[in-house]
C-alpha cells in the first residue's frame, strides 16, 4: 500500500516536470514569433523612409549641398539685333535720291573735354614731325636752347625758300602742259587739271606770304593754325597738312549735324524740279560751310564763290567718269574729292572701294539734268539731300 501511494507520487512529479518544461516551449516559441513579426513589420515599411533612413545615414561629404538661388536684380541688358540697329543701305541707282551711305550723326561729347594744346606746343610738334620725316634737318645733339633754336628757324627759312623755289618750278610744269594741249597733243588728264588749279591758288597767295616771310617769320606756325588758306601747298608743313583737312572736315560735319533742318526745307520746296537755282538762295552761306568754301562778306560775293566751286567740282566729276569713277584714285584723293563735294561722313575705317561707291553715287545723281537745270543748279540739289540725311 506504501509503494503504490510512494509510486502515485512519484508519477505526479514527473507529470509537474513535463508541464512546466512545455509551457518554458510555449513562451520561448512566443517570444520567437514576436521577433519575426517585429522584423515582418520593419522590412514592409515605404520605400521613400528606407530612402531617406538610407540617406540620413551617408557621411557628410556623400550628400551634396543645395546650391542657393541668385537672384539677378535688375537683370542682364539684351543687345538688339543688328538687323535691327543697322541702317539698311539705299541703292546707288542714279534714279533714286536715297544717299548710299549712312546719314552723318555727330558723335557725343564727353562731359571732360580733352585739353587743347596750345599754338607753341601744336608749332613744335611740327617741328618735330618735319624732322623725323626728314623735311626739316635735325639739330645737333650737343646743341644748347640758343643754338638749337636758331638751328630750327634757319631750317624753317630754308623750307620756305625751296616752297617758293617750287611754285616757280609749277609755273613753268603748267605753261608746258597747257602748249602741249594748244598744240594738238594730248588730253589734259584729271591729274594735270587739279596741279594747273593748285598752282593758280598758290601764285595768288604768293605775294602776302613773301612779305610775311621778310617781315616776321615767326608768325607763319600761327597763320598755319588759324589762317591756314593764306600758306601756298609747297610751304605748309606735314603735320600742318594734316591739322587743316582735320579741321576742315571737322567744320563741314557741324554744319551738316546743325543744320539739318533748313537743308530738308529746301529739299521739300525744290523736290518737284530736281534743281536749286543759285540765285534763289537765301542763305547760301550754309551751303558753302558744307562744301568748305568761305562765307564771309557780301551776299553776291558768297554766291560767285559757291557758283565758281561747283563749276569746278562739275569739271572734275566729268573727268573722273572718262577715267572709271576714280579708279586709280588713292584712298586720301577719295578723302579730298568727298570732301570737296560735301560729303565728309566716312570714318577712318571705310575702304577705297566703299569711298569710291560714294563717289560714284554723286555723279550718277549729278548726271541726271532736270528741264530748266544746269551743272550748277543740280548739284546743289545733290548737296539738299546730303544735308537734309535722306
């Protein structure tokens, strides 16, 4: 009886054994599953967080900075097309009275003008100029002030010398050209008719500039500056040369910028006939600043001068037709002839041949004669056009 109840016993703690080992399963197991779904549930998390966790977790220099906007105030200037700043180009068809170069516009000034320099300073610059393109002889190196400049005024004496000894020399060039032509020989050239003009002009400037020679010399480099038409062309210095065709052509372009207005009136009146009688002007001293002819003195006298140069200006258009618009013509001859026309627009970087068609525009419209006009007449016409910038 003591065995069996010893037995019961026995078997129940072995019973009491194996049901606490399984529930230490069941709660293993459990706490298993949990960690599967824990892990379940982290990998189904969206892709943009896994993106961004994936992100947050580079090293600084692997995530590249924003860049911040710049605001541009006020911004870029947008340069207008050359089509359409660029003036379009008249034709050079002598039909039309469209000029075939742009209208002349005087360039701004500066609010600091440059300083000029004066008459002394302008006098030995061309002194200095003559030397080194060997007209004027250098002084000696060791020379003081005295020397040197008793060098330089005995230097300028002989330059005037050999200009006088020149024109005597044209004297007898243009008493040759002229027998040949009396005695049947050859035509007189466009060469040979503006050396006979030039020689005129120098023998009627003789005789004053010999007694300024004589009297005082020294005033010569301030007659070039500020009188220059009473020099001959055999006694004005390079440098000089160019200061006067300067500062002619610069005189030629403030009368067309400033009186644009009144040369389009007469353009209006006289558009129907296509001519400008000389006698009708009533202010021809405009015209003559355009074409640099001088506009001092009386009424008469001014219009004799304007009626004389295109009278020459005529001749000479005549002859550079015969010899094809000038073709041979220089591009400072191109320079003269414009301006003698009245046509001084062109800048330094023109080429001959855009020089040469402005040349040829002239004489093509100056050829077209209108009832009732003359050589005279029409080109002052010519000269409205230019001035009024159609």
């Amino acid at each position: 009886m003591l065995r069996v109840i010893q037995r019961r016993q026995l078997h129940l703690a072995l019973s009491g054994q194996r049901l606490a080992s399984g529930r230490l399963q069941l709660s293993h197991y459990a706490r298993v599953g949990l960690k599967v779904s824990a892990r379940s549930a982290s990998t189904s998390t969206s892709p943009s967080n896994d993106k961004s966790s994936h992100t947050s977790n580079l090293p600084p220099s692997a995530v590249s900075p924003r860049k911040h906007r710049v605001e541009l105030k006020p911004g870029p200037l947008k340069r207008p097309s050359p089509s359409s700043t660029t003036p379009r180009l008249h034709s050079t068809s002598p039909k039309q009275t469209q000029l075939s170069f742009p209208a002349f516009r005087p360039s701004p000034t500066s609010s600091t003008p440059d300083s000029v320099p004066s008459a002394i300073e302008l006098a030995k610059q061309d002194i200095a100029d003559a030397t080194a393109q060997g007209v004027l002889r250098p002084a000696p190196h060791d020379a003081g002030t005295i020397k040197r400049f008793t060098h330089q005024a005995f230097e300028l004496l002989k330059f005037y010398f050999r200009g006088l000894k020149a024109i005597n020399t044209h004297r007898n060039q243009a008493a040759a050209i002229r027998s040949r032509i009396a005695t049947g020989g050859a035509a007189l050239s466009r060469a040979e008719s503006r050396f006979i003009r030039t020689f005129q002009q120098d023998a009627l400037k003789l005789i004053p500039f010999v007694i300024i020679v004589v009297v005082m010399e020294e005033l010569i480099p301030f007659i070039a500056l500020y009188v220059p038409r009473m020099l001959p062309s055999t006694c004005v210095l390079p440098g000089q040369r160019d200061r006067i065709s300067a500062k002619a052509r610069s005189n030629q372009q403030l009368v067309l910028a400033g009186n644009w207005k009144s040369f389009d009136v007469l353009r209006k009146e006289s558009e129907s006939s296509g001519f400008i009688p000389t006698l009708s002007l009533k202010n021809p001293g405009t015209l003559c600043g355009v074409i640099g002819v001088p506009a001092w003195g009386p009424l008469q006298l001014v219009q004799w001068r304007l009626q004389r140069h295109l009278q020459n200006v005529a001749s000479d258009d005549k002859m550079l037709k015969q010899e094809v618009y000038g073709r041979d013509l220089t591009l400072p001859e191109l320079k003269e002839a414009l301006q003698e026309r009245g046509m001084p627009m062109f800048s330094e970087t023109n080429s001959a041949d855009e020089l040469r068609a402005q040349l040829k525009w002239w004489i093509d419209m100056t050829e077209i004669m209108p009832e009732g006009a003359d050589a005279v007449s029409r080109r002052l016409f010519v000269l409205s056009i230019i001035g009024s910038h159609k």
